[in-house]
C-alpha cells in the first residue's frame, strides 16, 4: 500500500500530499496512515465536494483549472479548505486563478509560469 511505503520512506521530513482521483484509494490512505495529509483529486467539482472531502478527511480538492469558478473558490475559502489546479500553463491564467484565491498550480511550463511572488 502507498500509504505505508510514504510513511516508511518519510520518515523526519515533511510527507508528501496524497492525491487521488480514487476515493477508494483515498479512504485506504485514510485508514493506513491518518496523519499523511490527502487531497481529493477531480476534474469537475462535484455539488457534494465538501461532504465528499470530509468524509475521505483530506485536507484540500484538486481540480481542473476550467472547474475553479469564483463561486466555488469563494465557498471553498469561507470553508478553509485549500484547492490546487491543474493544469495551468498560461500565466494570464496562473494570475487570475491566484487573484480568486487558488492555493496553489500544477503546470507543464515552469517556464511560462513565474513564481507566485511574480504573479
């Protein structure tokens, strides 16, 4: 299981986050290593995210850019809930995805992407 090797492998550092389009997946991480932090993984947002995160306790959604409405991100933000999209490899975009409060992009083209500071 992915869950024990991680908890193996980073042992006295900082644990990766655990991302999965797998609820199954997530669930098993969940009930193996509690204290790796996991995030649900989806194209579109589904109307039941947040119930959906809660119930899988992970920490943050991770979506399609295309998905991050400013009514979602605000939602997810009143709700203290982080969201990382991909993929973004347009920095016109990576600045507006900021500005509505993503928390954080994935991009093939660190090239094309300035750091957020930048952005």
């Amino acid at each position: 299981m992915v869950a024990r090797q991680v908890l193996r492998h980073w042992q006295g550092v900082t644990p990766p986050l655990l991302s999965s389009f797998s609820p199954v997946s997530l669930a098993a991480a969940r009930d193996e290593a509690r204290e790796l932090p996991r995030a649900l993984l989806v194209g579109d947002v589904p109307v039941d995210w947040r119930e959906q995160i809660d119930r899988l306790d992970c920490f943050a959604l991770h979506c399609h850019y295309r998905a991050a409405t400013q009514a979602f991100l605000a939602h997810a933000a009143a709700h203290a809930r982080p969201v990382l999209c991909y993929t973004v490899n347009r920095a016109a975009l990576a600045r507006k995805l900021q500005s509505l409060g993503v928390s954080a992009l994935v991009t093939d083209r660190l090239d094309l992407i300035p750091p957020a500071a930048a952005l």
